[in-house]
C-alpha cells in the first residue's frame, strides 16, 4: 500500500476521449485527486462520480484537477459520462497496470463470492507529486466534499 509523503507513481493511460494522460503533465501546476472506483455506472461509483462532478468547479478554484480511474475502456466512460452529464476526467486503465502501481488491485468479496476487482480508493496529490493523502477505504457517499476539504487546506 502507498503511503502518505512519498512520491506519487507516475503513469500514462487514455482518458475517456483516447487521449493520454501523465500524472507528471499536472506536476507543478495543479494537485490531483486521483480516484479509483470498481466501474462505470453502478450504484456507489455513480454516487461518487456525481459528487465530484458536482464540486468540479470548487476544486478548480483549488488547482486541483480530479481523475477518476476504473478498467473501463474509453468508449464505456464516454457513454457513463453522457448518462450522467459528469464533469471529471475518467482515465481507461484496460491493463490495470495504473491499479497495480496504486495498490488497489486484488481480491475483494461480495456477498460471499470472491472476486478480482478495484478498492474504492482515493489518492491527493499535491503540486510538487508527493501523496497527502492515500484512502483505500472509501465509502462513495460524501466523499468528495470530504477529499475537497482536504485540498482546500494544501498550500
């Protein structure tokens, strides 16, 4: 598991447009909220994809920018993002290869059945790389007012 004020791993991945993305290309300008939820328009991502969408404009104002991260591909991102009218970047992570570097892929358990899947995690990161907060136990309801508390105290 990552842990807070060592570097955060870089990666490049697509994002919802085919387009890559780098953690390094914010690295100076803006923090970065980087969220992990298991895939695309379900109940509790859903949740969760809405309340950032909601305070987009908010963490804007705090340099922050907030990329949502599931191994959904790109095509299935843009049809969650029209469904639901969402405002935050979601990076198509298909190799989980960005999963891996953050710890948050493994076995996980549901109503008794065992499974391969992503921790609802959430990851800040402020402008110089370095993680100031790292939360592999998210509950997906109130989260980002939460997460938008703590970017509004960096700097």
């Amino acid at each position: 598991m990552l842990e807070i004020n060592q570097l955060a791993p870089d990666f490049t991945t697509t994002n919802q447009d085919d387009k890559l993305v780098s953690l390094s290309q914010f690295k100076e300008a803006q923090h970065v909220v980087l969220y992990f939820y298991p895939k695309d328009d379900t109940p509790g991502c859903t949740v969760e994809a809405n309340e950032f969408t909601a305070l987009v404009t908010e963490f804007a104002a705090a340099d922050t920018v907030v990329l949502g991260v599931s191994k959904d591909t790109c095509e299935k991102h843009l049809k969650f993002i029209a469904k639901h009218g969402l405002k935050v970047e979601l990076l198509a992570d298909t190799s989980g290869e960005v999963c891996e570097k953050y710890c948050v892929w493994g076995e996980r358990q549901f109503m008794g059945k065992k499974y391969m899947g992503i921790a609802r995690s959430t990851f800040v990161i402020n402008k110089k790389g370095v993680l100031v907060e790292a939360n592999y136990k998210v509950k997906a309801k109130g989260h980002a007012q939460q997460i938008l508390d703590l970017v509004c105290a960096l700097d």
